[in-house]
C-alpha cells in the first residue's frame, strides 16, 4: 500500500498551528526562546539600528521561530522530555526536517532538549531506522507523518539534515537542564553588559530577567485574545528584537510591585514543570489532573494569580507586596505539596475557578476543600509527634485576620500537609492572647463572612485524601 504524501496533499494540510492558548512566558520553553534571542544579540554584536530585521513568532510555525528581514530564517523545537531516547523525539526532528524541505528560507532547524542526547552525527543513522512516526488523521494540519514521508520519498534526508543541529548552549553543551535554564539566561543578558562596557548590578539584571519573561507573558495573552477576534496580522504574532532592546535599556535598579508578580509566576511556573517533569510512575490520569490544573493557573492574569497566591498561603498577609510578605508566598516545598499533589492524587473534580475541589457531604452539602501551601510542620520541642498548639493557634490567627482574601469564606476545608484544626477559632482559642473579633467590620455582611471563617477546619493530607476519594 503507497503511504507516500502527494504534493496535492501536502497543499491541502497547513505546516502552521497557533498554540499561544496553551503557552506561557515563564515556561521552560519562554526561557529557552528568550535565551535564543539573547544569543543571537550577543553572537552578532547586533546594534539596535538593526534591530527591526528580526523577529521572535511563538507557537506558530514552531515552537519559536526566528523571522529576518520578514523571512523563516530558524525553526526551534523544545522538549524537556525526561529521557534520552531517540524514538522520544523522532516526532519532533521528522518535523523539523520537513518543514526545512518545504520553506526554503530555513537555513537552520534547532532542537533544544533538556537532556543530553547522542551527538548529531551518532543520531542521522538511527532515525532512519527507526519505525516511521504514526499517522494521523487529521484533514487540516500536517503530521510527523506527512513530514518524514514528504522527506523520505522526495530525497530529501541529507539535504535536510544538515540544516538541523542540536541547539547548543554554554560549553558547547547541546542541552540545557529544566533548572539551569535560568542561570543560562540570565548569563547572556551579563554578557550584553559585559560586550558594551555597561554596568549594571546583580539586582538589576535579576528583575530584567523577570521582566522579560512577563514580556513574553504578555504578549502571547494578547496574542491568544487577538485571535479570538479574528486578527492575525504579522504584527501581532511577532516580536520584534527592538523590543527586547528596549527592555535591556530600561532602569531596574528600583524594584516595582510588579516585578514581585513575575518573580512568583516564574516560580510557580518553574516548580509545577519540575514536578511533571519527575513524576515519571504516576498514571496517565493523575498526570493529565495536574497539567489541567497547572494550565488553567498560567491562563490567568496577573491579578488573579496574586490572588491566588494569597489563597493558597492564607497565613501569610501581603495586602502590601514586599520583600517581606513575597518571601512568604507560595513556598517552593508548598506548591509541591500540598498544593500539586494533591492535583496528582485526589481524584474528586476540580472547580478551577476557585481553584477547589467540591465534595457533597452526607447531609447533602457541598463543601469545598482548598488545597493549600502550607507545609509547615510546627512540632513540641520535646515530643516530635505532637504539634505545637501554640504555633498552630498563631496560624489560625493569622488566616481569620487576614483581611486582603476575599472570597476566603467561600471555603469549608484548607488541606495543609501535616497541620489538623477542628476550626480556626477552637485552634486559635489554644492562646491566651488571641482577640478573635479583632479587625472586624460592623456591617453584617463583613461579620457573616468573618463567622464563616472561624468555622474553617483544616485538614492534613492523608485526612483530604480519605475524605476526597471515598
């Protein structure tokens, strides 16, 4: 049976595919696209008057493309697949490949892995053995299929390949590592410091690099919206590097408040891929709950995520984001657990929109569970298996009399790590100087909700789980 792609049918399908929905500046990928450009700036000693002939397009063409003078000029695949195995990323390479036979403008197709893979020589051989890709049936976008036939029996294999390389980065490393990719970002934008003499402090290029990030954010938002309403100019779906130059020209010497949401969104964003990335014996269930939920937190603007963090570490006050409230949200050990594991395990359905998961309890209620970051673990000094009242009190304080969450009387049960309180109130009643009625509006509406939060219990793990999943 002939399998090979006719030139009609290759007319008919579309190489390109807008993914922006399901794309996020502070992703592994937005790092990896950022890195590209900043060494292309530096590589090229490329001045700003110049700056207007390229170009960055994200989830289009490829993952990330580089434009010149209007044209495909490099193709860039990202994958941060655990595993070193070719056959994990024929896909991605057959596709590479075709689309360089099919635009002749591509002088350059990189992959960019996040492990180290066998030498670019040592892999032209193995993918031509290797079982074809799958096919698919799609009417409309072309596959890993369609490429590595329209290669295959157009000849086109060593013509192709030698436009294909594994990207390198420092020390002529062809991979960068899910937590080296900051420090390889952050080293170009020392290095266009460094190729004009300027001067700029730890501090400074510490919040460019978030800045740039939230650059990239933003524009894929705005490109996403801009096609849900029908545009699609060239002007949207690309970034020009002046824009990046304009960045690097920019004063942070003086922090914003803004520049503490980006620094939690890359944090956010950095531990969740770290998490996916490891769980590597978890189902394909489990795995899919907290990609959906993980999705679902990058789609959201800046505001709501702040919110969001405040209702994830709801002992934490940071009604003014500063160095000293940030440093209390959304620990690294809390995102992880509780807050993604319990994505991972807890098979109850998710409201994304409160970020919560809705149980009916017995009387026929529905009672919504919040899972949290707080990992804290308060132990008795002198009896590791006893929590400290005390402390645990002093965090149920602290949750009713944090005034800046405002829909935190909308939940039922916090899921922490470790800590149980039969309600904040009784916790809290556990110290002598706790003033419960602190704070308090005299409106009704504002004291209904403060009762409801004294009614909050909080629940450990294992105790979420068992209430969840039966």
């Amino acid at each position: 049976m002939n399998m090979a792609v006719t030139s009609n049918e290759v007319g008919q399908k579309s190489l390109y595919h807008d993914a922006t929905n399901s794309w996020n500046g502070y992703s592994h990928q937005g790092k990896a696209a950022l890195y590209t450009v900043l060494f292309m700036i530096n590589d090229l000693t490329l001045q700003r008057s110049l700056a207007t002939s390229y170009e960055l397009e994200i989830e289009y063409l490829e993952d990330f493309t580089i434009y010149f003078q209007g044209k495909e000029h490099s193709i860039h695949q990202v994958k941060t697949y655990n595993s070193t195995a070719p056959s994990e990323y024929k896909d991605a390479i057959w596709t590479l490949l075709g689309k360089t036979a099919m635009k002749s403008t591509i002088t350059n197709a990189f992959l960019h892995t996040s492990e180290e893979l066998l030498k670019k020589e040592d892999l032209k051989p193995i993918y031509l053995s290797l079982v074809a890709p799958q096919a698919s049936n799609s009417k409309t976008q072309l596959s890993p299929f369609d490429y590595y036939k329209y290669v295959i029996d157009n000849g086109l294999y060593d013509e192709c390949y030698e436009k294909f390389s594994l990207f390198s980065y420092e020390d002529n490393k062809c991979h960068c590592s899910i937590t080296r990719i900051q420090e390889a970002v952050i080293f170009q934008i020392k290095e266009y410091y460094s190729k004009r003499e300027i001067f700029r402090s730890d501090e400074h290029i510490n919040r460019l690099f978030y800045y740039l990030l939230a650059l990239l954010d933003k524009h894929v938002s705005e490109r996403h919206n801009a096609l849900q309403h029908g545009l699609t100019s060239v002007r949207i779906k690309r970034i020009s590097f002046d824009t990046f130059f304009e960045a690097l020209d920019k004063d942070f010497e003086v922090v914003s408040k803004q520049h503490y949401t980006y620094v939690l969104r890359e944090l956010f964003t950095s531990v969740g891929e770290q998490f996916l990335y490891y769980q590597t014996n978890i189902d394909e269930d489990a795995y899919s709950r907290v990609v959906e939920f993980f999705n679902s937190v990058q789609k959201i603007d800046d505001d709501l995520f702040l919110k969001l963090c405040k209702k994830w570490t709801p002992h934490v006050n940071a009604s003014e984001l500063d160095l000293k409230s940030f440093h209390g949200l959304i620990p690294v050990n809390g995102i992880r657990d509780p807050l993604l594991k319990a994505h991972c395990i807890i098979r109850e359905a998710m409201d994304n929109n409160n970020s919560v998961f809705i149980k009916r309890d017995s009387t026929g209620l529905n009672l919504a569970y919040l899972p949290t970051t707080i990992n804290d673990k308060p132990m008795q000094i002198m009896n590791d298996d006893l929590l400290d009242e005390v402390l645990v009190g002093q965090m149920a304080e602290k949750i009713m009399l944090n005034s800046d969450i405002d829909d935190l009387h909308e939940v039922d049960v916090l899921i922490s790590s470790f800590i149980s309180m039969t309600s904040l109130e009784e916790a809290a009643s556990k110290m002598t100087d706790v003033n419960l009625d602190a704070d308090v509006h005299d409106e009704y509406k504002e004291e209904e909700k403060f009762m409801k939060i004294k009614r909050i219990r909080m629940i450990p793990f294992s105790k979420a789980r068992e209430e969840l999943d039966t």
